[in-house]
C-alpha cells in the first residue's frame, strides 16, 4: 500500500497515466459488466426522466448528476477492494453526503447558466446555427457568415467551460471519499487536473475516441459500456493523484490503495 501526506496531494503523474487509467477503468468494468451496464441504464434513464419534468427538470438533471457519478465512484471502490458489487452501492451518493454532492450540482448548473447568457450576450444564436445547419438550401455564404457571428461566442464559451470542468471532475469523488466539504473539494479538482495536464489531455482524447465509436453503435447501445468505462478511468485517476485526502488531516479511512500506478 502506497500512502502519501496531504502536503503531497494532488499528485503529478506522467502523461501515459490518461491512457493506463482507461485501461484500468475497462479492467474494472470487465469485473461485473452486465451490472454496470444495467445500472448505468436506469440512473442515467432516472436523470433524463427528471429532465422532462417541465420548468424545473433541467436544474433537477444537473443536480443529480453528481449523485450519479458517486454512486459509481463507490461501486467501482467495492470491485477494487475485492468486495461483491451490489446494488445499494450503487445509491451511495444518496445514502451519504446528499447535499454536498448536489451543491457541486448547483455549481455547475448556475456555472452553465451564466456562460451560456455570455455567449448570447456576444450575439451566440443556437437556433439559427441549427437552423442553418438543417437547411439543405443553405449557400456555403450563408453558413460561413453564421460561423463567423457565433466563433467568438463559441471560444468564449469553451474557455470558461474548461475550469469549470477541472474544477468538478474529481469534486464527487472527493466529498464521497474524502469527506471533503464542496468548495474544497472544487477547488482542490480544480488545482489537481492544472497540475496533470498532459494526464488529462491523454484521457480525454482516449475517452473522446471511445465514446465516438460506441455512438457508432445503433441505438447507442454502445454507451452502457463505454460511459461505465469512463467512469472506471475517473475511479482510477482519482487512485492515481489523490492517495489520501481528508478535509481535517489523514485517518485511516481515508487512506486508498494507489494500485493504479502498481499494476
């Protein structure tokens, strides 16, 4: 087992670690597949349901989806430990810190909000580029100026979009296992992906390129194995940069096996 202190986390990793946590997390998956698919299936089913709900239903996605993400944060825990994966674990989210989880929801939510009338401010009109882009009519003149109107909107939108990405990747598995409290847990993800990077970037494109190909599958059946792998390699980069963390100083729950970097 391989402890560090609090001074020492985020830890840096190489940049070859955003490819070895997807295969860690497939690894994982490959433990109890048909659970993980089936149960990505219905939460995900859950948090689309509550999407449909009118006025109300977006803000109720956005603030369930951490819950989601901590529930197979614990269950790929479990598989890891060596542990039977049962569906309860899979609820950890709701059965612990609730509200935390759902605070990073919040954040989130009020963070897309606020970019998006930014991006309408500076004259971004999704409507019409859908429009335009549907319109076989379309002269290439009139699809240029379109792109033209919405780039800057579009960059501007991105490059506020990022830190607000860094800032919640690891926020879930931070509160669930670390206990952390929502703004550090924030502000600690945020501070861990600027650190690693060429990690990140790695991942990314590992985890772009497999979701692109499981959207290739009809009836994106691809995603009940491809949306459980990314949540193993978030698991395993979590292993692999934050080998202990607790909001008041290390105990020994808190302490978590780094075999991601020892396999």
């Amino acid at each position: 087992m391989n402890t560090a202190s609090n001074q020492d986390i985020p830890r840096k990793v190489a940049a070859n670690q955003g490819f070895q946590w997807v295969v860690a997390g497939f690894r994982l998956y490959r433990k109890n597949p048909l659970l993980l698919s089936a149960a990505f299936g219905v939460l995900f089913g859950v948090v689309m349901a509550l999407g449909l709900i009118p006025v109300v239903g977006g803000s109720l996605s956005e603030l369930a989806s951490p819950l989601m993400v901590a529930g197979f944060m614990a269950a790929y825990r479990a598989l890891d430990n060596g542990d039977e994966l049962e569906l309860p674990q899979f609820m950890s989210g709701l059965q612990g810190p609730a509200i935390p989880l759902m605070t990073v929801g919040a954040v989130q939510l009020l963070g897309a909000l606020l970019i998006g009338q930014i991006m309408v401010s500076m004259g971004f009109d999704p409507q019409a580029v859908m429009e335009i882009a549907k319109n076989p009519k379309a002269t290439p003149a009139e699809m240029q100026a379109v792109l033209n109107q919405a780039m800057p909107a579009v960059l501007t939108g991105l490059a506020l979009f990022t830190p607000l990405i860094m800032a919640t990747w690891f926020a879930p598995a931070l509160i669930l296992f670390g206990g952390a409290r929502p703004t550090t847990a924030l502000g600690v993800s945020l501070r861990a992906v600027a650190k690693n990077w060429p990690a990140m970037m790695m991942n990314g494109l590992t985890l772009g390129l497999l979701l692109f190909f499981a959207a290739l599958v009809p009836m994106l059946l691809g995603l009940l194995v491809a949306m459980p792998v990314l949540f193993g390699s978030l698991y395993a980069s979590y292993q692999a940069i934050f080998a202990v963390w607790a909001e008041d100083g290390p105990t020994a729950d808190n302490v978590v096996q780094l075999n991601a970097d020892d396999r």
